[in-house]
C-alpha cells in the first residue's frame, strides 16, 4: 500500500520557476516609487517570504503603511506580468500527474496568493491536477507557522503520517517539522541541499521529477 496518501507542495521555486518575474515586478515598482532598488540577490533571496516580510527586506523599512502601499502598487504590476512569466519546471505537470494517477490527492501551500496560483494552472490547462490550494490569503499565520499544512489535513482528512511535503526553503521544513509530517527538500531555490538537511526530511532532491521515483520507492 502507498504510503502517502497526500503530497503538499509548496509553489515558487519548487513546482515553478517565477523569478524573473517577480525580479521585474520589483524593479518596475521600486522604480516608480522612487525606491533604492538593492538589486537581483537582495530580491531573490526574499521569494516565498509572506510579501510583508520580503518587502520590509527590500524596502529597508518596518513601517506597515510603507509596505502595504507598495505592496498595492506591486500588485498592479504583478497582475500584469507574473503569470505570463511563470513557467512550470520541466517535470512538474508529469510528477503531479503520475501521483494522481498513483491515486493520491495534490495540494498546494504557499506564500503567493490563491487566485494567482490557481491562475497559472488555469492558464497552462492542467488545474485537474490539484485538489486544494492554501495561500498567504488562507491563513494568519504564514510558513513557517504548521497553520497551512494543518488546515490541509482538516480539508482532506488524512493522517499526518500519510503526508508528504515539499519545498525549497528552510520556512518550508520548518512549517512540515512543526506540523509533524514528512518533508522532501527540492534545491532549486535559494535554500542549499545542506540547510534543508538540517532538518528531519525522507529525501533532498535536485528536481521535482525525482518525487516520482520516491513515491514509487513508498508503495
């Protein structure tokens, strides 16, 4: 019997590669705002961070007004070239694929917003392949606070020990440890192999497509 009945993911930089475009949103915005742009690294190494936090980053600031104002202008850029430029890694639709047809329910947890998540599988024509979608709009708390993995297995009604987590980042490992669920740390975000590996995880992979001979490997 499979194991994992369940398989959460996280989103940016784990099922899709967004961030040249996320890295235009923020310098068009920084520029009309009249912002010191810290540039691609500062920028990169905020993605999957709850936008309040990565724009206090990038801001330099503490100062709420501040952010949720150009957060809002953020988002008119954003509505205008993150999906476009958002593009699944090259075995991502096959691996979600293969575990649906293993029988297993797909969800996804992440710090982008729902509507813009469910606007990409929409757009590529393969939104049959996620059952659930929880993002920074879901919950109070954002990764590494369990709250999404949790209200996860409210929805679906699996036991913790028939789920499997994956994401990029150490918020990723840290939200699969506190809600006691397995975790599978992917390297192509910012988060190295050795960071994610600090943390209790079933595997550490180089690219989503090697899920599948995980999943294979628990049957």
């Amino acid at each position: 019997m499979q194991k994992y009945k369940l398989y959460l993911f996280d989103f940016d930089y784990t099922l899709v590669n967004s961030e040249a475009a996320i890295l235009k949103c923020f310098h068009l915005t920084l520029a009309e705002q009249g912002c010191t742009d810290p540039g691609d690294d500062v920028i990169r190494h905020t993605i999957g961070l709850p936008m309040l936090k990565a724009c206090g980053i990038i801001l330099g600031t503490e100062d709420e007004a501040k952010i949720r104002a150009f957060i809002k202008n953020y988002t008119v850029n954003a509505d205008r070239y993150m999906t476009a430029g958002t593009h699944f890694y090259p075995h991502t639709v096959a691996t979600l694929r293969t575990l649906r047809e293993q029988g297993a329910k797909i969800g996804i947890i992440s710090s982008k917003t729902r509507h813009r998540i469910q606007e990409k599988f929409d757009q590529d024509g393969v939104a049959d392949l996620v059952d659930h979608i929880l993002g920074s709009d879901d919950v109070q708390e954002h990764k590494p606070s369990p709250e999404g993995i949790n209200k996860a297995l409210a929805y679906f009604g699996v036991p913790r020990e028939a789920v499997l987590y994956t994401g990029d980042s150490y918020v990723d490992a840290g939200a699969a440890q506190a809600a006691g669920v397995d975790f599978a740390g992917v390297t192509t975000g910012t988060t190295c192999a050795a960071d994610l590996a600090t943390y209790p995880h079933v595997a550490i992979l180089q690219d989503i497509g090697e899920l599948a001979t995980l999943a294979a490997a628990q049957g």
